[in-house]
C-alpha cells in the first residue's frame, strides 16, 4: 500500500498535469506522508528522500514541450522507487520493533518457584536469590526439618520460603504434588556418596527425569537445570578427555547428566540448560562470567576458565528465568575473574 500511495502522490503533482508550463518558482513540497509503524525518524528520512527525488523529475522538457511517453515512463519509475523506499522502511523498523518487544516481554511471568535440591550449596544459593528478587520459593527437600534450619539461615528468616518434602525418586504424580502450583522449576539437586551402588542413577538420571515429567504435569511453563560440562564428551572428541574420564569415574555420572539433559529437551517444556564448570565457593570465581554456546568448553588449561563460584552459577540460573534468549537453550559456563559481561547479553550465544 505504502508503494501505491507514493507512485499516486508522485502523479497527482503539477508536473503531471501541466509538463508545458516551465516550472522556474519554488513550490511547496508535497504533503510528507507519514509511514504507519515507523519511527519517527525513519519516517522524516523517507519522506526527505522522496521530496528530494520528485524535485529531480519535476522539471519540464526544452521549449515547454508536453512530456512523451519514455519520459513518462521514466517519471513512474522514479515514483515507483520511491515507494519502494517507503515501503521497506516501514517492514524493516516494524519488524526491528516486533523482534525487541518479543525479546524484552517474557515469555513466562515467573512469581513462584520450585527449587529442587534446595539445601545442597548451590540450591542454597539459588532460593536466596530468588527470595532477594520478590520471588516466592518452594524449596524441595527430603528432611523438611533439617531444610528449615539451613534455609532460616541462608535466607534471612526464610521469609517468602516454604519449604516442601520432596524426593526425586519419588512418582511423578507424589513429585506433582509437591511441586504445587508454580510457573517454573529449578533443578540444582546432586548425588552425595552412599552405599546405594545405583545411587547416581536414581538421582542424576532417574530422578531427574521424574521431575521433568512431574512439572509437565504440574503445568510449569520453565525448567532450569544445573548440569555439567563434558556431558556431551564422547560425541564431540573428547571421550580420552582427562576430565572426562576423572569425573565419569564415579558412577558414570556425566554419562546419566546427559540422559536427564536429553529427556529435559525432548520435553516440549521451555528449558534452559547450564553446563557449569568445576563448582566452588571461592569468591575470586565470583566475576567474570564467561557463557559459551554448549560443547565448546572441555576444563583444558588454554580456556577461558575452568571454575566458577556457585554464587554466580546461581545468578545466571535465575537470570535464565527471566530471558526469552534463554529459551531451549543450552550454555556452559566458567568464570574468568574479569569484569561480567550486562546481564542482557550473557545468552547471546
């Protein structure tokens, strides 16, 4: 429409209607037209260049001679042009203002969370966070007595904090239950040595596939999962990886993350995966966050980092709730001891 509208506004001018009369005065430019969903600016800029290309066109043939027809269609075509340039103007600002709107509304409103593993160190961390952020927590735990105590803690009171008895060997609909009624799950649990030789299993696959059914069922519209990196090691070259086979040693337990992190993907739930590198509490891994897009960090000395601090690790799992970009996406991440990249851009990878 916006081409049509230019090639007539263009046609209905004088020079149009009487190509005899030499046009020596000024004239008034035509009425700018204002292009619909542009900017303003785009739209000044548009409308500049089509007064400036009619001006071009707009002078008579020698001696006032009436315009002929290859004159004409040249004319049209100047007109045609510039309607074109109207036109994309308009598709490229509506479309680069759809695309922002799109990235800065959330697709999921989160206001109440499921933190599974809430009294490991890492989950610790994550329901103070999200109790610092306004955010009411569920805190699973499978001793709800033991959870009060730590989570009094290492929350101020545990204001905003109910803690939940949960196991993630349970059944998916006891599971469902207590997950409750929550726009989105978090999943820092991890196996802790026990005499049960089936005790990665059960926790690290089993149990983690429990929960992803337990929150489709639940209706949660988000799932974090803390995992780690080198799950992926013998499909991308890296199965005689010293880190690898150190880690795996026990239980195989890369090989289960990577079961549970394909289950989680194949969910139809909107996820988001962080692959951490080695986990501590030390503060100098508190800073620069380095993201990574997934099977591109392996724990080798020429790389970026090879730790990070379970601070941090807690801050971008949180953030990954609150970014579209963090949609279906799977990130590994290390800490440089640098300055953070803006929250904003820690998943453009």
């Amino acid at each position: 429409m916006a081409m049509a509208s230019s090639t007539r506004a263009f046609m209905a001018t004088k020079t149009f209607q009487d190509a005899r009369v030499p046009l020596v005065e000024k004239r008034k430019s035509p009425r700018r037209r204002r292009v619909r969903g542009a900017s303003h600016r785009a739209t000044q800029d548009a409308s500049r260049r089509s007064t400036d290309v009619e001006a071009q066109v707009r002078v008579s043939p020698k001696d006032g001679a009436s315009w002929n027809r290859r004159t004409w269609m040249h004319a049209s075509l100047v007109a045609w042009c510039v309607g074109c340039h109207v036109w994309a103007t308009e598709s490229v600002a509506e479309e680069l203002t759809t695309k922002q709107m799109e990235e800065e509304t959330p697709t999921c409103q989160v206001k109440r969370v499921f933190v599974a593993g809430s009294t490991g160190q890492s989950g610790q961390r994550i329901v103070r966070q999200l109790q610092q952020r306004g955010i009411q927590v569920r805190a699973g735990a499978r001793n709800v007595k033991k959870a009060n105590q730590i989570l009094s803690n290492a929350t101020e009171g545990g204001a905003g904090v109910e803690v939940v008895q949960a196991d993630v060997t349970w059944d998916v609909e006891r599971l469902r239950q207590a997950i409750g009624e929550v726009d989105a799950v978090v999943c820092a649990t991890g196996f802790r040595p026990s005499p049960d030789i089936n005790g990665v299993f059960k926790v690290e696959n089993l149990g983690t596939k429990n929960l992803v059914d337990a929150s489709k069922a639940a209706g949660v519209c988000k799932f974090v999962l803390i995992s780690s990196l080198l799950t992926n090691a013998p499909a991308v070259g890296q199965k005689d990886n010293p880190n690898y086979k150190f880690l795996n040693y026990f239980g195989g337990v890369l090989d289960q993350k990577k079961q549970a992190e394909d289950c989680l993907r194949a969910s139809g739930l909107n996820y988001t995966i962080v692959r951490a590198g080695g986990l501590t509490n030390d503060p100098s891994y508190s800073s620069g966050l380095y993201v990574s897009p997934e099977d591109t960090l392996f724990g080798l000395e020429q790389e970026p980092g090879r730790e990070i601090c379970r601070d941090l690790l807690a801050s971008i799992c949180i953030e990954a709730l609150f970014q579209n970009k963090a949609t279906n996406k799977v990130v590994e991440v290390v800490a440089t001891g640098n300055a953070d990249p803006p929250k904003q851009k820690w998943f453009d990878v």
